[in-house]
C-alpha cells in the first residue's frame, strides 16, 4: 500500500490536483485552466495528464514505485447514486453522463473515489480543519454560487441519491428573486456573491452614494475591498445585509441538524468580521439558546486546498485508511 493518495478539484475555471499523504499534508500541487466550454473528452484528457504528472513526482519519493494509493476526484454538480458518474456539472455544461471514476480506474489502474466537489471539502475540514475534533459539521461554500457539505457521526451525509446538502437552495422567501436553479427565493438569490453583487447595483440605482458608482463592472471583490479598505457605506451596508440572510439559512441549520461546527469558506469569508458579526447577531435573536451556545460558526482552515485534500480524504474513508 502506497504513502500518497492524489486528490482532484474539478473546477469550472481551475483544474487542480495535489499529493496528499496520510496526514492530510500537501506535498506537491499542480493546477491548470479549464475552458468549461471544452468537449468532455478535452476536459478527461487534462484531468488524466494532472494525474500522470502527480503519479510522477510521487514516483520519486520514497519508498518508490508503489506509492499512489489511488485517486479521489471532486466534482461540482450531481452524481450518480453509485458515485461513479457525473450526471451534470453546472459550470462545465457539456460535461454529462460521464463514469469518469471508472476511466481514471482503468487507465491508471489504482482505486478512484468520485465525491461532489462541495461534500469533498466539507470532509477536507472535518479530517484536518476547523472540524477536525467535531462528529458533526456542516460546511457552507460562499462563492459564485452557495453549496453545502454535511458530516453527521463523522460519515458524509449524501442523502437517499446522493444530492443531499444542496444548502443553496433552501428556499428562505417563497417570492423572493429568482435562482439559477428556477427556482424563487433560495439562499443563493439573497447571499452568494453573484446575488450580493445585484443587490449592490440595485442600491446604485436607487441613487445610493458609493464610492463604486463610477467603478464600472462591479464585482464582490470590488465591493469587499471598498468596505475594509474606504468604509464605503454602501458596500459596508451590503455586506452587513448578506450576513444577515446567511445567518437565517445558519438558524434553520442549527435548528434541524444541531451541528457541533458550521463552516463558511469561499471567496466571500475574505469580508471578515463585517460578514461574521451579522450572522452571529442574526443567530444569537433568533436561534434556540441551546443550539447559538452549542453550534461554533468558524471560517475555514483549509481554504482553496479544502477540496484536494478532501478528496484525497474521501478516498482513504473509502479504502478505511486511518482516516
């Protein structure tokens, strides 16, 4: 048995790939764009060339040349209920139906574990991160869009089809904005970075006073860097009112799983406290006094590397390696 498992990010922007070793340590990571318009087959081959280049470096540590335990591979969207294919990846639109974990199985004959890229990290952080010490933690990923990753009794939880944890589309107002998943009124509408970005732009219309008025195409970064960097009240105000929405997703969390740790990664958690306070605030009037003691709302540890790691992780989980 080898000392490294290698764990893949499957991104819509970024393909990423690292050695990990038992410990959860990153000992050599490589990463390239994707073209998320790319044909599935061109999207397969740079996945399988990451791979071979890691089995390379791998091969030179010692002892050598058994040292790939196998490959654990997180993808964004839905897979199949036998974790072997994915059935559709939102950001990678050609990429359907593909039994990827079997054709990295073949072609580099070593054990493959296929995980959604969210569930992937939400283990990355339960096996070395914020919730290394919790049974129970709940993962929230604050970026373009809003995913979510669930451990209870230190096992992921995938739910009967493998499509639990969809954390972005709890629906928190029944008429509220529409999501990207057509559906009305989802957390993602109110408190990802897209929607935190509309809502800002809707303020400017409204003839609120910003120091981005003239800033051209606004982004979050945008308007992050403006609240710590100029105290920009508008941007202050935005942040403040996205914190609030997630704190009442987190309430609704708290009240139905009770877990012992929530945690918040993704580009959005740069905000800080300007985004933590609020939700804490939010927490504190309306959850129950057990649950707001009891819950540890915590940014991640790992950030970027959660989901090389957590792969890797879901790998060893699968093949009982001390994980």
């Amino acid at each position: 048995m080898g000392n490294y498992a290698i764990g893949i990010d499957l991104g819509g922007t970024n393909l990423k790939a690292g050695l990990v070793d038992r410990n959860g340590n990153i000992h050599h990571r490589l990463s390239i764009r994707t073209d998320n318009n790319a044909d599935p087959q061109t999207i397969s081959n740079q996945i399988f060339e990451l791979i071979d280049k890691i089995i390379n470096v791998g091969a030179g540590l010692k002892p050598a040349p058994t040292n790939i335990i196998g490959v654990g591979l997180g993808s964004p969207g839905l897979i199949d209920k036998k974790g072997e294919t994915i059935l559709v990846s939102p950001n990678l639109p050609l990429w359907r139906n593909i039994p990827i974990k079997r054709m990295v199985a073949e072609r580099f004959g070593v054990p493959c574990v296929l995980e959604n890229d969210a569930n992937a990290a939400a283990w990355g952080e339960k096996w070395v991160g914020a919730g290394r010490e919790a049974d129970s933690l709940v993962m929230l990923t604050l970026g373009t869009g809003i995913g979510g990753g669930i451990v209870i009794n230190n096992k992921l939880w995938r739910g009967v089809n493998n499509v639990a944890a969809e954390i972005g589309h709890m629906v928190i107002q029944m008429d509220g904005p529409k999501c990207s998943c057509g559906n009305y009124g989802c957390i993602e509408a109110y408190a990802s970075a897209t929607a935190m970005v509309r809502r800002f732009k809707e303020l400017l219309r409204s003839g609120v006073v910003s120091s981005l008025r003239d800033a051209g195409d606004v982004t979050a970064k945008m308007i992050n860097d403006a609240a710590l960097q100029q105290g920009d009240r508008a941007s202050l105000d935005i942040i403040k009112e996205t914190g609030q929405y997630l704190g009442v997703a987190l309430v609704n969390i708290m009240h139905i799983l009770n877990p012992e740790v929530i945690v918040l990664t993704g580009g959005m958690i740069g905000s800080g406290d300007l985004l933590m306070d609020p939700i804490k605030q939010v927490i504190k009037e309306k959850a129950f006094d057990a649950s707001a003691k009891e819950t540890k709302i915590v940014f991640s540890q790992l950030g970027n590397d959660a989901g090389i790691i957590g792969a890797a992780g879901c790998l060893l989980k699968e093949l009982e390696i001390s994980v």
